[in-house]
C-alpha cells in the first residue's frame, strides 16, 4: 500500500472518530465503501472512538432542541455536503408534514461543516423557510442567531439569507453516543417530541 493511500486512509479515521457521530462498526463500512476499489482489509487499522467531553456540543444540541420549539427543524449531521443536506432537509420536512405537522423553517450543519469545525474552529449552520420567501428566511436566521448568541457561542452573521450563520472559535468535542439518534432520524424524533400537538 502506497504512502498516500495510508495517509489518505487514517486522515479519514481521523475525521470520522473526531466527529462523534460513527461508532467503529460504521467507520468500518464507510471506510470500506469510499476505497473499495483497494479491496482492503480495515481490520488492521487502530480504530479507537475520540474521548472528548461533549461540552460545545451539549450545548449546541440544547439549542437545537430549543429552536425545534419554535417550529424550526434542526439536523445535525445533515447530508454530506450542501447539496445532499438540503435534499435531507426537505424530504424530512415532506414526511412530517405527511404525518400533519407544520414547521416554519429550518437549520442544519453537514458533515462537511464538521470536518471544518474540527480543523478550523468553524462550523457553518445554513438555515432558511421552505417557501424560499426571503423575509422569512430572514426570519428565521435571526431566530437560529439570536438563540446561538443567547448559548453564548462566539457567532458569525452578515444578516443576510446567502450566508450562513458562522460559529467561530469552536471546539468540536462531540463525543459518540450509541444510545442517542442524529441526521435526519434523530431530527425527526426530537420535532415529534417536541411539537406533539398536532
């Protein structure tokens, strides 16, 4: 195995453990579907889960939780990139609305952002309504904003609705849990919980 396949291969170990969302079985398969044209053996490789303290994210998930109060969707995780997150985003807001609930808008980070915030200290959350109406997109960034300014996280805005609301200075300490869901099925559960009243 060549050098740059090593480092390729452990800088996604790297990633996916400091990320908090996989556990060791998942990293396996991811890892087996992005190089599987190498036909390897992952097994030898040192898989070991992060052992960060969850702190910025207890509290970026608390956040979470209160703007699904509000009406407004919040995924973690959400998608790979841009693209797929808001493909996740309004197929989520399509069964919840099959299922007779409303929401008023949404915000989400992609793993992509992830990977930013664990190497740069910045994690991008693209919000927006799912009318594409601009003063309500407004709106709700400024409600997403405010509700991360309150969290005192250390937040980037231009206040407008082409940029996304930047947390800077970030410590990505996200520890893996097995017992608690994220992406688009957790994002699901906790507007249900959260918004029950139909």
């Amino acid at each position: 195995m060549n050098q740059d396949l090593v480092d390729e291969i452990d800088y996604m170990i790297d990633l996916l453990t400091k990320s908090g969302f996989f556990s060791k079985e998942e990293i396996l398969e991811i890892l087996e579907d992005q190089f599987i044209e190498y036909d390897l053996d992952f097994s030898k490789f040192n898989i070991s889960l992060n052992d960060f303290n969850n702190e910025n994210f207890s509290v970026l998930e608390e956040t979470f939780k209160k703007l699904t109060k509000k009406s407004i969707i919040c995924v973690h995780n959400c998608g790979y990139d841009f693209a797929e997150g808001v493909e996740d985003i309004y197929e989520l807001y399509f069964h919840l609305i099959n299922n007779n609930y409303s929401a008023q808008g949404f915000c989400f980070y992609t793993f992509q952002d992830v990977e930013q915030a664990i190497e740069e200290g910045v994690l991008k959350i693209t919000f927006g309504d799912f009318e594409k109406d601009e003063s309500k997109s407004l709106e709700i960034g400024n409600i997403v904003y405010q509700h991360l300014i309150d969290a005192d996280f250390d937040v980037n805005w231009n206040k407008t609705v082409n940029c996304p609301i930047e947390i800077i200075n970030l410590r990505w300490d996200k520890r893996f849990d097995e017992n608690a869901e994220y992406e688009v099925e957790g994002a699901y559960e906790l507007f249900v919980g959260e918004n029950n009243e139909k």
